[in-house]
C-alpha cells in the first residue's frame, strides 16, 4: 500500500513537472518565479505595495491562458527512420512537417513523444536488484524512478526549434539521440508548441505518427573463432540449405520450379518427356556451431546481463563469413533455438532475436542443458556465453569436453574475478570484464 502510493505521488509529481517545463518559456517560468515571490512578500498590503506586482503578473498569466486557448494550428509529420540503430550509437533522421492551415507561424517547437509505461514496484526492484540489500536501502527514490522510465523509452530527445512554418511548405528537420537500451522504440507522435502572444506560455497541438525503430545490441570487433570441429550427420538434411562447396548426395527428379538452378537440370529426362526436370539433392553433413546464451542474471546488476548480450551478437557476427550452420540457444519463458547460415536465415534475423531477448529465472539453464543435450550430436563446436562459474555450469562443460565437443567458454565479469581464482576451466577459457569488452574480445 505505502509502495504504490509513493510510486502514485512520483507520478504526479513527474507529470506536473513535465507540463510546467514543456508549456512555460523562458519568459514564462521567470515570471512564475516573480510572482510566487512578489506574493509571499505581498501578503501584508498595509505595509508593502509588492502585491501589485503579485496581481499584474496574475493578469498577464491568466491572459496567457486564456489567449492559448485560441489555437488553430494543424499539421502532420512524417519520420524517415531507419529500420536499424544499435545501442550507444547515435541516431540521426530526419523529419518533415506540413502545415495545414492557411497562416504561416514562426517560433514553435518540436518534441518528439516516445511511448511512456509507468512501471510498478516489483518491475523497479527486479531492475535494480534491490532485495539483497539492507532493509534501508531497498527503497527507490524518485531520481532512480525517473531514470528507469528514461530507460524505459529507449531515449531522450529533446526538443527543436521551429523557426518558420509557412503554409503548404513542409520543413525539415534533422533530430539525433542515442538509444539507451535494445529493443524496440516505439514513437507515438510529436507535439508542436505555439507561443501565445506575450510568450509567456505554449499551446501545443499533438501530430499522431506511430511508428517503431528496432535497437541491436552492442557489437564489438572480435576475430572468428578457430575451432577443430567436424562435419556432422544432420537428420533430414537441412533440405533448405545450400550446397557451397559439398558434395550433395542424389535424391530423385522433380519438375524444374521457378527459381532452380540451371546446372541441376537433366537433360536426358527434357528430351524424353519434353519438358524440364531437375535433378533433387540432399545435403546431410554440415559444420554446426553452437551459441549459448545463458540467461540467468542472478544478483548481478543488469549492466552484466546487457554486457553478455552484446558478446553474444559479436559473436554471431563474427560468424557470418563461415560456411557453416549457426545454432542461437537461450532460455526466455521457454528454451528457443534460432538457427542461421547456408540460406536457412539471415543474420540480421538473428540480431533481432537477441535484440529482444530477456533474463530468466533460477531454473533455466537446466532447460538449455537439456536442449543442448538433444543437440548434440548434430553439433561440431560450441560457444558458450555465461554470467556465472558454479559447480553447475563447471559439471556441464566439462560433460562436453569428456565428450569430445570442441567448447569455448566467455564468462562476463563486474571485474572482481580473476583467472587464477575459477576452476576446471576448459582450454578456451576468457574472462571479459563487462567494463572493457572491446578490450577482452580485441585480445583474444
């Protein structure tokens, strides 16, 4: 009961803030400041006239007001987003406005909106992982409230000026922001402000535009990885695959389809019955690697959670040259396998996926152990990505190694671990320290 009602009260104060500082010019919050002190100070109007500043300042707000009231401004935007953006890298796009009414209007604003979700308590405590912590330290402040919202949105952009917008000329602005996180941003539309007459205070129209931009976690440069690993039996084929430099096993004749290669047509077949057949073939031996990507957080803070993300997509980019089938395996609400490579799918499909992936509870790196298990056999390699050393995932890796399975292990660090206090570690074996990823992955 306390917790929602701070959270109600961070809400309102938030929102009223946010209206004095979007409404209010300069001009205007100088004069609310005037007039909030001229009637603390004019209360007494025997021995002071500083209450006549206090109700000509009154008269100029409320005129103000009154004078916003009469606006009718109308306009459209049109963004041209791009489809990708990665996080910490700045974004720049541009933005055209129509005017549709038959003036034209000088010194407006422009402030993108972006889509805002009010999170609860229990979402605030699992983001900063405050449980742990002593009982007078769990609560969150408003400064930690508003900076989970800002994370929330994906980004602040701040607000543009107008200078000129004349009637049936769109203009074109060129914003920029860096995304604070990966995922999807989600704009809803954009207010335009319009000063009233004493610019004291903004009317603002709201142009409707909904629109998404994805956000790809951050990829650092890192070398491929040179595992020994063999061809292995893949049951059915991967019949989707393409044959790049194999030797593909005949299955039977088929009629020619748009799209078939020529140099799989049978010609003894065209001459006898007239029209094209195509020779059908069965690729069953492929390298496949696989990627692992554990996601239990724990009681580390989210910051390592994103950092184990973004070595996993710089792996999976790493990846993109090999003539091989690359086999993306975590665990959200349920354990999922992405494969991609020799035409199955594309990369950036699968830096979508990581794109959206989320932590998951205690339990789930039993549920990967398992899919990986299936798996196996058809795999040559492993990568495996993980936030934690325990006796679990110590037994798991060396199960695979007794196995024969060529293994490389990245284990993210907050830095307060070394290479001397961890063991039974594999022979591939790096610790990357979430504060200098680029540097960990440049030397390996």
């Amino acid at each position: 009961m306390l917790k929602s009602l701070l959270l109600r009260q961070y809400k309102r104060v938030f929102r009223s803030s946010r209206w004095m500082r979007m409404h209010f010019t300069v001009m205007g919050h100088l004069c609310l400041l005037v007039w909030v002190i001229s009637g603390v100070f004019g209360v007494d109007t025997k021995s002071t006239t500083t209450y006549q500043l206090f109700v000509f300042i009154s008269i100029l707000l409320l005129f103000a007001l009154v004078g916003s009231l009469v606006n009718r401004f109308k306009a459209s935007i049109k963004r041209q987003l791009p489809r990708y953006v990665t996080v910490g890298e700045s974004l720049v796009y541009q933005v055209s406005i129509s005017n549709h009414t038959q003036k034209s209007y000088h010194d407006l604003v422009y402030i993108e909106q972006l889509a805002l979700h009010y999170p609860s308590y229990a979402e605030l405590t699992h983001y900063y992982q405050r449980e742990h912590l002593s009982w007078y330290r769990r609560g969150i402040s408003f400064r930690l409230w508003r900076r989970y919202l800002y994370y929330q949105q994906g980004a602040y952009i701040e607000e543009q000026p107008l200078k000129y917008l004349a009637y049936q000329q769109p203009e074109q602005l060129t914003l920029s922001f860096t995304p604070l996180r990966r995922g999807k941003l989600n704009f809803t539309g954009a207010y335009i402000g319009k000063p009233d007459l004493l610019g004291l205070f903004k009317r603002f129209y709201f142009a409707e535009k909904v629109q998404s931009c994805l956000v790809l976690p951050r990829r650092y440069p890192i070398s491929a990885i040179a595992l020994q690993g063999s061809r292995q039996y893949q049951p059915g084929g991967v019949s989707l695959a393409n044959s790049v430099g194999d030797s593909p096993e005949f299955m039977s004749l088929r009629e020619y389809q748009q799209g078939d290669a020529l140099n799989q047509i049978h010609w003894k077949s065209f001459a006898r019955h007239g029209k094209l057949i195509v020779k059908e073939y069965q690729d069953e031996y492929f390298v496949r690697r696989a990627l692992l990507l554990d996601t239990y957080l724990g009681e580390h803070d989210n910051e390592l959670f994103e950092a184990a993300v973004s070595v996993a997509a710089s792996i999976a980019m790493s990846e993109r040259q090999n003539d091989a089938l690359l086999d993306l395996m975590f665990v959200g609400q349920q354990c999922h396998c992405f494969t991609t490579g020799r035409g199955v799918d594309h990369m950036p499909h699968l830096q979508e996926v990581l794109a959206a992936v989320q932590r998951s509870d205690a339990g789930s790196f039993a549920k990967l152990t398992t899919a990986v298990v299936a798996q196996q056999r058809q795999c040559s390699s492993m990568v495996c990505v993980l936030m934690h050393w325990d006796q679990e995932r110590q037994d798991f890796m060396q199960s695979l190694q007794q196995q024969g399975m060529p293994l490389v292990v990245f284990l993210l660090s907050d830095g307060s671990l070394t290479q001397a206090s961890l063991a039974n570690k594999p022979e591939h074996f790096y610790l990357v320290d979430m504060q200098h990823i680029a540097r960990d992955l440049a030397a390996i």
